[in-house]
C-alpha cells in the first residue's frame, strides 16, 4: 500500500515483535467487538477493531507480514514471526480493520458495539451497557 501524502493524524502500531509496523494517517473508526467464530478462533478470544480507510494505511516495517484468505470475502493479516493478529481485510470495501490492540496508545479510541453476539463463545458474557448486534454491523 503507498504511504499517503497529507498531513493528517497519523496513528501508529504493530506486532509483538516489531517485524510488522505500520501508520493510519486520518480518523480511525471507533472501536467494534466481534464475537465470530473466525475472529474468536484468530485472536484466541473476542475481536476488537478499529478500521481505517485502504490507502490511508502504510507500512514502515512489513517483513513479517503475511495475509491469509479466511473467507471468500475477505483475508487475514498476521505476523509471521510472532504470530500476532495485526488485520482484517474484506474484498469489497474501501477500508481495513485493524487490531485494536496493536495499536500504539494512546490511541484516543473507544468501543460503540458488539457484533455477532449470536455466535460468541459459551464461556464468556457480554455485561456492558454498548450496542449489541445479533449478526455484523453491515
């Protein structure tokens, strides 16, 4: 992905162990948990993420970087070398979803919903008072 030429925000993150870094430069979207099966299963629990659009993303360290096709719709980003859960990337839209949790703090974010609530693991309860959306947000 090219690295944008404006002066807008920039908001910076990556893996554990540094072979994957990256920059969002603009406004990132509030935070989304998503209680799926593939994104329980590719983070180890719920999903939380922020997103941002496709050409406002870069990357200033991507040699652990790998992507992998979760669906037909869409594809997982990941660090090879670590194994940290970096991005989601669907097909048909303008905009990646990135970890919450890798971005750099602070990162001024905070959660609006959840969704896939129907899908979300028995080992666990949803006790907040955000939005929750039985199936995803659209």
């Amino acid at each position: 992905m090219s690295r944008p030429q404006d002066d807008a925000a920039i908001a910076t993150g990556g893996c554990l162990c540094g072979a994957v870094r990256y920059e969002a430069r603009g406004e990132l979207r509030p935070v989304i948990y998503c209680h799926c099966g593939q994104c329980r299963r590719f983070h180890g629990h719920v999903a939380a993420y922020s997103a941002v659009p496709r050409d406002a993303l870069s990357f200033t360290e991507e040699r652990g970087l790998s992507w992998y096709r979760a669906s037909e719709r869409a594809r997982r980003g990941f660090c090879r070398d670590c194994g940290a859960s970096l991005f989601w990337a669907p097909d048909e839209k303008a905009y990646v979803a990135v970890a919450a949790g890798s971005l750099d703090p602070p990162s001024g974010l905070e959660a609006v919903r959840h969704i896939f609530v129907a899908d979300k693991g028995d080992y666990y309860d949803i006790d907040d008072e955000l939005e929750q959306l039985p199936q995803g947000s659209g």
